[in-house]
C-alpha cells in the first residue's frame, strides 16, 4: 500500500512533467494553444496542491521523510507548501487567458508549477546541497516568470531582480562555504543546526551571511531596496505568483532554520529587524497614490510582522515548546492571510492600470469585485473576524513572551497601515470615476479568495494546531 508520503512525491513529480510538458508540446505550435498550456499549467499546479495536501495529512503524526532523509517535512513546512500551491491555483485563475496573449506564456505556464516543485525540496531540505539545488532553481524561474508578460517594464524589473537575486545566492554561497567548517555537510541531522556552535564568531558570522541572503529574498530592511520597483513595475499577473507563492518557500526554509538553530540568541537581531522593516514599508506606503506600490511596500510590512514572530520564536524555543508551536503557527496563519490576499491584489492592480485612480468608482460599477477587494484588504489591516485579524493576534500573543515594546511596534503599525488600506477602500467606494471592469476571471478569482478568507477567519483557532510540528 502506497503511504500519503510515496503519494505525495508522485504527486510533486507530476507536477514536474506538466512544466516540462508545455514547452516540449509548444514546439509543436499545431498541437497546442494557450488554452492547452494554461490546462497543464493547472494540472501540474492542481498536482502539487495535492501533493502538499496529503504532506499535511500525513505529517500530523510525525515528520515525513522522503529521499532517504535527503528531505523531511513536518506540518508547518507542509502547510506553507499548500497555501503557496493555493496561491499559484488563484493566481491562474485570476489571470484568465490574458498570459495566453504574451509572446513566452509556454515560460509562464510552465514555470508556475516548476516554482512550487522546487519550493517543495527548498522548504523540505535536509541536505544542503538539495537546498542549494531548489534556492537556484525557484530563484531562476522567479526571474523568469517576471520577465514573461515580454513589455519593457517587465523585462526591466526582472533584470533588477536577477540583480538582487545574485546578490543573494552569493550570500547563500558564503554561508555554506563558512557552515562547512562547522559541520559537515553530509550529515544530515545538523546541518541547520546552529545552536553547538555558539561559542564560534565563525557561526556568528555565517548566520548573518544566510540572514542576508533571506533578507533580500524577502524583502527585509536594509535589503529591500529592489522590491519597490520590481513589485510595482511588473505586471501584477506575475508579481501576484511570486510575491504570494514564491516568497512562502523562503519564509518556511527562515523558520525552520530558527527553529532548528534554537538560539535564543537571534532573538533581538531578529527584533530589531522586525521593527524597522514594518515601520518602513507602512510609512513608505502611505506616501504611494500607487495599487502596485501599495501592495509592494506592504509586503515588506508584512514580513516584518512575520519576522516578530520569527524573533519570539528564537526566544522560546528551548525554554518552552508550547510557545514555540504558537509563533511556527502565527508565521503560517498570517502567512495564509497574505498569500489568499497578494494572489488576486496584484492581478486587480494590473486589470485596472496600477493607480489608485483606476480604482475609483469600482463599487458602483462592479459591487462583486469591489467588495471582495475590500474583504482582502481588511484582511490584510487585520480586522476581525478575518484571517488577517487572527495571524496578527496570534503574532502578538507569542511575541508578548518575548518582548512588550516589540508587541507595541506591531500594534502601532497595523495602526498606520489603516491610512493607505482605507484610502483604497475609500477610492473603491467612490461615486465618481469610471473604472475598468475586472475581467470575469479575476472577479470570480477575488470573490473566491474573499470566501476563504472569510471561512478561514472562522476556523482558524482549529487550524492552528494542524501547522505546528
């Protein structure tokens, strides 16, 4: 009897020949169409979705290991690899047939499921050199999938990107090259482990070459200066995929790593870190007239939220394992809230030109996609009785453990961030302007994410402890 371990993998590996399937099928320009590459695309997502499901079932008896332990998942990293499949499946959905029309769709329908198949080893590694593996291969087809739609700015921010990007392995590649001296790279159970080496500057430093390379792929202050222009430069289709599906691999692999380290003493780095990066993407997002910039700089905010938790997770790991769940629980709950959030905001940002202009009036035109946008964003504020609103508590209970001014800092941010939510809201409600109609796609794509939303506000105190180790 197949186990829901061996299951998953055949899934994930499914997932695989859909991506390799469209461009070899597209080289045959007779035999398919957009419609067809936009299908497999759906399948291979569809697939890993799945494949992620059956992780969440079957790790809530114990960690699951696949590949003779070369990768272990446990149902926090199998809950962020479903909620980033989920995303990919909203992002489709959302986007409609417009990829279709760009000139590389093969390279963005095939890559979408390429992106979650590497997440899928990333978040899971137990080896570095698997985690090496994935990190390039979701970094690259991140790069490309920017650059897909084919228009000027697209190809712009992805070159950015690339930028940043290399920036970031080359961090990656410091770390395990100094890691390496400190523990040996074939040994499976400790590779991650930073805790025995303390009393190294060696591991210090190494720690801080990986928290860099994670800084930039997430957008973390001071390494988020590319995020902006790439965010609010691409088109909100792509951006929708990377920001809500992509970025989750690298928060869960960051999570893991803190929780496998159980070095209390990250906790005040990561702090400090956690502050400064929710100050500045809220203040710097109330000065955007910009949907795309909104978007983007909250997302740094975002991440800055998750960093609390993150650094209360640092704290109490060894001393007290009850909390230490709350917080890996907290980081999936808040991150489900953005992913369901960013799949369809961007998208919505593309349809309707990016500024908050094109936005105005929406309600009246098209009260289904208006308040379903509004439901998100709320969301987002962290409102209750919203998913948004339980990920944000569940930060601030578990931060409370650790420390009261870092509760306060995520208090007063949530404060700010109600500005520029309620001026999109406000522009939404407009009885004046004339906004583009959302494509039926996207508007079925946004009332569906609102539902779950919803829904997942309601359970989310009974979900909590299915994304817990």
């Amino acid at each position: 009897m197949v186990s829901p371990g061996e299951a998953s993998l055949a899934l994930i590996y499914l997932a695989l020949a859909t991506s390799l399937a469209i461009p070899l099928v597209q080289a045959r320009e007779r035999w398919v169409t957009g419609t067809a590459a936009r299908l497999l695309a759906v399948t291979g997502t569809a697939a890993a979705t799945s494949s992620a499901l059956l992780l969440v079932y079957a790790t809530q008896s114990g960690p699951v290991y696949l590949h003779e332990g070369l990768v272990s998942h446990n149902a926090f990293t199998s809950a962020m690899l479903l909620l980033a499949g989920l995303a990919g499946l909203f992002v489709l959905w959302a986007s409609g047939e417009e990829p279709s029309r760009w000139p590389t769709h093969p390279a963005f329908y095939g890559l979408v499921p390429l992106t979650l198949f590497g997440l899928y080893y990333m978040a899971g590694a137990a080896d570095a050199l698997v985690f090496l593996a994935a990190w390039l291969l979701v970094s690259v087809a991140s790069y490309v999938i920017t650059a897909s739609p084919g228009d000027k700015d697209s190809r712009a921010a992805a070159a950015r990107y690339v930028l940043m990007g290399s920036l970031a392995t080359l961090f990656l590649a410091v770390w395990l090259a100094l890691h390496a001296g400190l523990v040996s790279v074939e040994s499976l159970g400790n590779w991650l482990a930073l805790a025995p080496y303390t009393a190294s500057g060696l591991a210090v430093v190494a720690g801080a070459f990986l928290l860099a390379g994670l800084g930039f792929k997430l957008g973390v202050v001071p390494f988020h200066w590319w995020l902006p222009s790439v965010y609010a430069r691409a088109d909100g289709r792509v951006i929708g995929f990377v920001a809500a599906a992509a970025k989750l691999g690298f928060i869960a692999f960051l999570a893991r790593y803190i929780y496998d380290s159980a070095a209390p003493q990250l906790a005040p780095f990561l702090g400090v870190l956690a502050v400064v990066t929710m100050t500045y993407g809220n203040v710097a997002a109330l000065t955007s007239r910009d949907l795309r910039g909104i978007l983007a700089y909250s997302s740094i905010a975002h991440v800055g939220y998750i960093l609390a938790a993150l650094a209360a997770l640092a704290y109490v790991k060894s001393a007290d394992p009850a909390s230490a769940a709350l917080a890996l629980g907290a980081v999936a709950v808040h991150a489900a809230a953005y992913a369901l959030a960013k799949s369809t905001l961007f998208p919505l940002a593309a349809e309707s030109g990016g500024s908050l202009e094109g936005l105005k009036g929406l309600a009246r035109r098209d009260p289904h996609s208006a308040v379903s946008a509004g439901i998100l964003l709320l969301s987002l504020l962290g409102v209750p009785p919203l998913l948004g609103f339980w990920g944000k508590l569940f930060i601030i209970l578990a931060a409370i453990k650790y420390s009261l001014p870092l509760v306060v800092a995520v208090v007063v941010n949530s404060g700010i961030s109600a500005v520029y939510y309620v001026t999109a809201l406000r522009e939404m409600w407009s009885p004046e302007g004339e906004p583009r109609i959302p494509s039926d796609s996207l508007r079925s794509a946004l009332v569906a994410t609102a539902i779950a939303t919803v829904a997942l506000g309601f359970l989310a105190l009974a979900l909590l402890p299915a994304f817990t180790p």
